[in-house]
C-alpha cells in the first residue's frame, strides 16, 4: 500500500494513512494549512495531454466560487521538454503571480530536483509512487503525498495512449479528495467538455474517481489546503487576452486580418476567425463579411493591411517583436502616408528568436518609434482581457481619427492565460468614429481639399475614400515627401512642414488616447510608482505589501503612448518615482525621460525580465528595500 509520507528530516519520516497510526521522527515544522488561499503548480512533459486536466482543475475551483489566476508555462518545442502550469486559488481576489509554490503536483522526473526546491517551506508534493524514491529526493520541511497513478493506470487501461491521458484526470480526482472540492463541480465540466460524446464522458468521470476514492480510502483527507465553497467570483467573466483582443476587433469594425503564424500570437488570428464566423456572416444570405488573409510574411501582412485600410475597410494584424523587426518599413509607410492601420502586438521575450513562449514587456521602445526617420507611434497598454476587448476596439477609431498606426501593447501573460475580469461590454447602437472624411457632397461645395492640409491645427488632414468623386477629391498617395495638397517635392521647407504637422497630430493624441489612472496613498507622500499592463495586478496586490511594511506610495498606471500631461505633473509632485516593468532596459522609463526631459536620478527602475510573469513579492522586495535605504540616517561623527 502507497502511503503519504512527511518527511521532517533525511531519512525519518512519519507515516500514515487512515488506517496506519505508526509513527516515526518528526520535527516542528507544522504543514501549511489554509483554506481558498494557496498556490498550486503542475510539472508535466509537454504533448502528454496534462493542458486539459490541469485547465479543469482550475475551472472547478472556479465553480466553487473561488477566484483563480492560472498561468500556463510551456516550451517553444512542440513535444518532450518540461511544462509547468500554475494555479493561484485566491479568495482576496489577487490576479497576479504570488511567488512561491505551496503544493507541487511533480509529474516530471526531468524537473524533480528543480521542482522540489521551489516548494514552500510546509508545503506538499504530490508524485506518482509507482516506484520507489530515494530519500535524499525528498525534503525534510515538506509534506510529501505519494500516489501509485501509473499502477493505476496500467491495472485499468491497454491502450497506450489512453493511460497517458487517463493518469492525468485520474491525479485531478486524488487532487479533488485531498483538497476537499466537489466531485460533482468537476464531472459537471467534464460533461460540459465532453457534451454529446458520452463514451469520451463515461471514461473520463470514471478516471476521475478512480484517483478520488484512491485517495479517501488510503490517505489522510483533506489535507491542509483547502477548497470551500464561496461567492467571490461574482459576474467576472474567465477568458484568454488574444481571445478577448479579437472579439474587440469584431467589436471596433474589422473585417479584415492579416496575418503570419507566430507565438505567442496566432491565437489572436484564430480567435478572430471564430468570432467572424459567428458575427460576421449576413444572416439572410449566410455570405461572409470579413476576409482572413495568412501572408507569406509578417511584411506582406502588413502590407495588406495598410492596403485594406487605404480603401477603406478597417483592417489589423497580429505579431510579436520579430514580426515587428520585419514589418517597420511598411508601418514607415503608414505614419508617412497617414493610413490607418492597428498591429495587435502580442509581446514576448527577445531578442531575435529569444524565448518565443515567455512573457515580457520588450518592445515598448521598437513599437514607440518604430521605423526610420522621425516617426512616434500611438501604444495602447491594457492590463488584463476587459482593457485588451476595450482597448482594441478603441484602436480602430484612433487608427482613423488619427490616420497612423495603433499598436496594441499585450504580452504573452495576458494574451495566452486565462483572466479573471469584468464582464465585456457590447452595445450594438456604438457609432465608429471615421476621423475627417472629406464626402462627395463636400466637395461639391467647393470645399479646399488638400490631404496633408491643416486645416484646424490639431495636425489631423481630410482624406477621401477611394471613389468619393468622379472628378475632385483624388490625390497621390506616396511614402515620398510631398507638400499640403500630396504633390511631390523634395524642398526642405516644404518637409519640414509636413514633418511639424506630424508633431502636432501626435500632441493631440495625447488628448485622445486611454488616460493615466492615479491612486494615492493613505497619507501624503513624496514617493510614487508608475506601472503598466500584465504588471498591474501584481502591482496592486505588492503596494498592500510595501504599506504593511510601512511604506507609502501614490501610483500611476499608464494606458497610453503619447503620454497625457497627468504624467508629467505626477512626476513633478514626487521626488522618486519607481518604474516597474518586465525588461532589462527599462524601457518605459526610458520613454518617460525622453518625452519629458526629467531627471532620470528621479525615476528607480524595478525591472524583473527572466520570463515569468512578475510576483508582488519582487516588487514589494524591491521598493521596499530602496525605501529601507532612503530612512536610513547617515551616522555623524561626534565633535568633542
């Protein structure tokens, strides 16, 4: 019989299951015992079917009524190197990574020793104990709880394939015993899943209590962490970034994508296609009203797009940072000429091919001036999928109110995990807004239509679309430089003074784009934090953590590039500033004392770029340890 085994020091353990009362050594270390607050971690081998068994245990919790913020980490191979999929049960409500892992679920002999060591102090593993482990494999602070699943799984299946996909529902059923959730939540998910196959939902509610009645006849259940039932999720809505974005783009009047298969991006392509093919097809002739177009290239792709965008439909793509490299001629183009176009940037870790399936927030600076020459780009930065569906849909207006390119800024944290948020809003009777479009009746008047002419000072021309008019309202469209009426010329003052207009039109971006949100401190302070996007719910949850330490600190999430006035006058009313951001350059940073000449002595870069998401722990470890040093008083030698 497989017992669990807590082992307080090398080589002593004690021993029990429910009908086992010997006992062994042991020291004080109690086990970690708390119930919807802890944060459980799976190690698989990528390819072996975990993905879905590990999901359903976080959609179970959820139906208990306990939020949870999931984060898948996987290899950039397709199959055979280590997977880890981390779940954070919260009742708080905490959305980003905590740090620190309180139960490993160790399926991966590769990773073992690695996936030991992260385990909290009083904390669980969970392995397969098939065959026997050396002690020294083990940890004297932790509580170890062995299961024989493969044993399991070979007394019960032939097939090969079926026992590497049973032994994971099978582990999420012991799981289910050992934490105290409701069996009947997870076979409620299953049949949800597995709706109108019932072969495929007998087998696997079968699996599941296979490991769930192992577990309560052989083991002490429950065990210290604990899931109860609770009303903490409320209306939230669990959804992936990407999917959100490319529901946005249905929403904000895309029809056409363009696109070149590349991670973590491609899901936005295909959530795009999903969506059209629902909202998209006109209901009484059943024809498609979109066009998906998989280009031999992230520059052809954008290249369609900005020809799309010129004949008026509104059109976008989806990248990430090489795509960007290779796109930056084409959106040269587009701020030049002045046509509309929305790159949904979907970042990762570089540079070059970098690590392709890890998070960070890296290309702020390529984006903000991306191309040759004097160019300055509008960056959206949404925080979680609500801002990523809003924001996206706001993209599209800016593209053709401004007439340039709109980069919306996510990363692999938000867009390929699963988010907690705010229900999406969806109003039918939502106006686009076209920008300064010059009308055939416009013209007949006798309207002075020039392209590149100002004629209102916000640096915003009139365009026309292709066809307005028989006869008046045409124009060259060039990336060459021509003067307020599109005709070519290569004299200095007549560059110069597109060139201004340019400025001018960025400036009144500033006025258009999502504002800054500021939250202050319980008591006045001379030290503020300035944040952005994935990182903000880590954020939130560490400035809990710096006042506990007594710290204060008034912060500013920024939305949006050009920066909003707001920006500046926060800055002024601080003395230190922190900018926190996943990428070593501090790129933001950067951005912020480029636009705003500050002093960079006042802005302390808290940068955290190895690829995982960033923890509350870091940031309040960070802040608050600078903090600590700024209330140190300098000793002062006595004077006799």
């Amino acid at each position: 019989m497989c017992r669990a085994l807590s082992h307080r020091s090398l080589g002593h353990a004690e021993i029990f299951d429910r009908n086992d009362s010997r006992r062994f050594s042991m020291s004080d270390k109690k086990p970690i015992s708390s119930v919807n607050d802890f944060v459980v971690r799976f190690a698989n081998v990528n390819g072996s079917g975990s993905a879905s068994a590990n999901e359903m245990f976080a959609r179970a919790i959820l139906r208990h009524g306990v939020p949870v913020s999931p984060r898948n980490i996987f290899p950039s191979n397709i199959q055979g190197l280590p997977t880890w999929y981390e779940v954070r049960v919260t009742e708080d409500g905490h959305l980003g990574a905590r740090g620190g892992v309180d139960m490993m679920v160790a399926m991966n002999p590769q990773t073992w020793d690695k996936d030991v060591a992260g385990i909290e102090p009083g904390g669980y593993l969970f392995y397969d104990s098939t065959k026997p482990m050396p002690s020294t494999k083990f940890r004297d602070d932790i509580t170890v709880i062995g299961v024989p699943l493969t044993a399991i799984t070979n007394s019960t299946y032939t097939d090969p394939r079926q026992r590497q996909l049973f032994k994971n529902i099978i582990y999420l059923g012991a799981l289910s015993a050992l934490l105290d959730m409701d069996a009947k939540l997870i076979e409620q998910l299953i049949g949800e899943q597995y709706k109108g196959k019932e072969k495929l939902l007998s087998s696997n509610v079968h699996a599941l209590h296979l490991g769930r009645d192992w577990a309560l006849q052989n083991l002490k259940c429950p065990i210290g962490l604990r899931v109860k039932k609770s009303d903490k999720v409320g209306d939230r809505i669990f959804i992936e970034g990407n999917s959100a974005a490319a529901l946005g783009a249905v929403y904000g009047g895309a029809t056409v994508c363009a696109w070149y298969p590349i991670t973590p991006s491609s899901s936005v392509a295909e959530a795009f296609t999903a969506h059209c093919k629902k909202y998209r097809h006109d209901p009484e002739t059943g024809k498609a009203k979109y066009a998906i177009v998989q280009g031999e290239d992230e520059l052809a792709s954008i290249g369609i797009v900005i020809g799309a965008s010129w004949n008026g439909a509104r059109a976008f793509t989806a990248t990430s940072g090489p795509g960007i490299s290779l796109m930056t001629e084409f959106i040269g183009l587009s701020y030049f000429a002045e046509i509309p176009a929305v790159i949904m940037n979907i970042q990762r870790a570089g540079p070059s091919t970098g690590m392709p399936t890890r998070t960070q927030q890296c290309d702020i600076i390529a984006c903000a001036y991306a191309s040759h020459g004097d160019t300055k780009h509008v960056l959206l930065f949404p925080e979680d999928p609500a801002e990523a569906f809003e924001f996206a849909a706001a993209a599209f207006d800016l593209a053709e109110r401004l007439q340039t390119t709109i980069f919306l800024m996510l990363d692999l944290d938000i867009g390929m995990n699963h988010r907690l948020c705010r229900p999406l809003k969806w109003d039918d009777a939502r106006q686009y807004d076209r920008g300064k479009i010059m009308t055939a009746e416009m013209l007949e008047e006798g309207r002075d239509f020039g392209r590149y002419l100002d004629v209102d000072g916000d640096g915003i021309p009139y365009r026309t679309y292709p066809g307005t008019h028989p006869t008046k309202g045409s124009y060259f469209t060039r990336g060459t430089s021509r003067d307020r009426y599109a005709r070519y010329s290569e004299e200095g003052p007549v560059y110069a003074d597109n060139m201004q207009r340019l400025v001018r039109k960025f400036e009144t971006a500033q006025d258009l784009v999502p504002r800054p949100l500021q939250a202050n401190a319980e008591r006045p302070t001379k030290y503020g934090v300035i944040y952005f996007g994935s990182t903000s719910p880590a954020m939130d949850e560490a400035i809990g953590l710096l006042e506990a330490r007594g710290h204060q600190l008034d912060r500013l999430r920024i939305r949006a590039f050009p920066f909003h006035s707001s920006v500046a006058s926060f800055l002024a009313e601080h003395d230190f500033v922190y900018v926190v951001e996943q990428n070593r350059d501090s790129q933001l940073r950067q951005l912020i004392v480029n636009e705003n000449g500050i002093d960079p002595v006042r802005l302390v870069p808290i940068v955290h770029y190895d690829g995982s998401p960033i923890t509350a722990r870091f940031i309040a470890k960070a802040i608050g340890d600078h903090q600590d040093q700024l209330k140190v008083t300098p000793l002062r030698k006595a004077v006799s």
